[in-house]
C-alpha cells in the first residue's frame, strides 16, 4: 500500500518466530516479535541486508538487531 492513500494505517505488526535446533535432542521454540513502524511518506533507505546468530546464551529480553 502507499502510505499516502493508507486509509487505516497500521502502526504495529506481530510477526511470529519459530526456532529449532539442528542437532539431537530436537528443540523448538517460539516468540511473537512486536514491530513498531513509524509513519513516513519517504521510502527507506537501507545500505544492505542483515543476518543475525543469537547464542543460547543470549539475555531474554536484550535486542538482537536494529535497522
């Protein structure tokens, strides 16, 4: 959609996240990820894509990535 004729502009986007492990014993887990999108009629610009490896030892609740 284009922002300029979004009659109902949405703000937040749920997106659902699944892990799993490689290895035995096979683990899986989930998180819902809030995204919170500020309105602006500029595009972004973004220089390149991201990839992200969390550890099992990362902290609950500590960011992983910012754009």
């Amino acid at each position: 959609n284009d922002l300029r004729t979004d009659n109902q502009p949405r703000t937040l986007y749920l997106v659902r996240v699944v892990v799993f492990s490689t290895v035995q014993p096979l683990i899986q887990g989930t998180c819902t990820v809030s995204v919170t999108v500020l309105r602006n009629v500029n595009p972004p610009i973004f220089t390149g894509s991201s990839t992200v490896t969390v550890l099992e030892t990362h902290p609950m609740q500590d960011m992983v990535l910012n754009v």
